[in-house]
C-alpha cells in the first residue's frame, strides 16, 4: 500500500482544495492529511481561521479522496508522522516548493509539490469578499 501525505490549513474549503486533495490521492492508495489546529494556526502562522478545527477535520472526513485526517500542531511533527505513518510520499502545494525537501533527507520520503489550481485561494475570496462587503456599504451611514 502506498501512503500518501499532505498538510493544510483547509479553511473555506473550495474546488482548489478538492482539486490537490484528488491529485494528491492519485499518487497512493491512502492519503493521510495533517489538519493544522486552531492554536497551531495562531501562534505559528499567526492566522484566525474562519471554522474550527473540529469542523475543518469534518468537511475533510466527508471528501472522499480522504482516508485519514491527524492534526497538526507543531512544523517539527511531520518528519515524526512520516515515520509513525509509514508514508512513500509527502505533498504539497507548490505555493511550498523547496520548503520541504529537509523531510526527504530526513525520512526518506519522496517530496512532491503540485501545481496549484492558479485562479482560486482562500486569501483571495477573502480579499474579494471583503472588497464587496465594503462596496455594498451605503455611504450615507457615515455622513
């Protein structure tokens, strides 16, 4: 059985995520994915997400190209879980490329970074929804 690893925040879900989670999947037979936690977000990348954790690990429960969802709460613990989880291949966005390729060395594990689906991310509908909440505000309120 081939295992397959990725990691990710996965916050508002979309067809970008979907997208690397089908082409990560087609790489193994079983993918694991590393779900950052909600004080992981915070203290080390210093991000709030929008859903918990507990239902970010539900919305990837539920795709079916998921085998298996583990959080991650540290970004020392993927050469740990690529041990513990006996895993051929480790994948990410190449949004990461060359930030991982330590875990090769140190595990032995294949690194791979896929492309991105370039039109769509989740910093970006946020930007675009922040931009049109701002544009519906009725600027007579502030006069």
């Amino acid at each position: 059985m081939r295992r397959v690893i990725t990691y990710g925040t996965f916050d508002m879900l979309h067809y970008g995520h979907i997208n690397l989670l089908r082409r990560a999947k087609e790489r193994g037979d079983y993918l694991i994915v590393g779900l950052s936690t909600d004080e992981f977000n915070w203290e080390a990348k210093h991000k709030k997400t929008y859903f918990s954790y507990e239902k970010r690990k539900q919305l990837l429960e539920a795709i079916r190209y998921v085998d298996l969802v583990i959080p991650e709460e540290s970004w020392a613990q993927k050469s740990q879980d690529i041990i513990l989880y006996q895993v051929d291949e480790f994948v990410m966005g190449d949004d990461w490329q060359g930030k991982f390729d330590y875990l090769a060395d140190e595990t032995g594990v294949e690194v791979t970074y896929l492309e991105r689906t370039p039109e769509i991310s989740t910093t970006q509908i946020k930007a675009d929804l922040n931009d049109k909440n701002l544009a519906d505000i009725d600027d007579s309120v502030f006069v």
